[in-house]
C-alpha cells in the first residue's frame, strides 16, 4: 500500500466522497470488456462494503458474477478501479431507498416494471489512485521534470 507512508484509509475516504459527488461509473463483467457501460451507482454512507445498480433483466449484468468498475471523479482528481461480485438484492427496503426520479425515467411500468433488476455489487479489492497533483508538480511537469516517484506516494491498493 502506498499514499502518504501507508495511509490508504485516507484515500478511501476521499474515495466514497468522490463517488457521492459523481456516482457515475463504467461497470463491467470480469471476462468480457464488451459489457463495460456506464452505469450510476447507489451508494449508502453506512453500507461501504457494496454499491447497487439498477438494471434491466435483459442485460448482460443479469449473468451476475464477477464484475469490475472503473471510477473518474467529477474533478479528475480521484481514478479507481475496483472488483467485486454482483447479486440480485432482493431488500425491498433497500431497493426502496435507492428509487427515485431519475430511475424511474428509465422504466415506463414506475417501481412495478417488470423488466427492473436491481443488483448489489458486494467491494472486493480496489486501486485508487489521487489525481490531485500540487502546484510543485504540476510545475516540475510544465518543465518536462520527472513526476513518477510523487505520484506513486498518491496509489493504494485496499480493500473497499
């Protein structure tokens, strides 16, 4: 693990607050990179061990399994690429939770769409990597000046 001598927890927290800026992420089946879409995902401040995505059941998430997301923050100063396994949710307090103007427009049947799958993805391992260069590197870059060891100190490899 690096970013600031082994504080990963420190990036992680910067990664869930840039998710809940910009949920939007291009989501993936492990195997097959002709399934990467971009999708929003459904985040719960107290539940960061899973994110859920509202999908059809025709799609080719409804495979379920594994699954890979790759994550820019709205700023492009947090990047992340994270693995997990995704799973039909079956909660309907958390499917409830989750329901809103913005998914409803994607189903003409409202809540009771028979076509609706909703999915929880369950955090396996993630790289995150902050993208918040300071003014010393954006400079030493400007001049042409080698950046790398700066900016391996600013990558973790955790668990989500």
């Amino acid at each position: 693990m690096r970013y600031q001598d082994g504080k990963a927890d420190e990036l992680k927290t910067k990664f869930w607050k840039a998710m809940d800026d910009s949920s939007f992420l291009f989501l993936q089946l492990d195997g097959d990179p002709s399934t990467a879409v971009p999708m929003t995902a459904q985040l719960d401040k107290d539940a960061d061990s899973a994110i859920w995505f509202f999908t059809q059941k025709n799609s080719d998430f409804a495979k379920l399994g594994a699954a890979t997301a790759t994550f820019t923050g709205d700023d492009h100063k947090m990047f992340a690429r994270f693995h997990g396994n995704l799973a039909v949710e079956t909660s309907k307090e958390r499917f409830d939770q989750f329901w809103n103007n913005f998914v409803e427009a994607w189903y003409d049947g409202g809540k009771d769409d028979p076509d609706i799958l909703f999915l929880r993805m369950d955090l396996g391992n993630a790289e995150i990597w902050n993208g918040d260069m300071n003014i010393l590197n954006v400079a030493k870059m400007a001049l042409g000046m080698n950046v790398h060891d700066e900016a391996e100190k600013q990558h973790a490899e955790a668990a989500l």
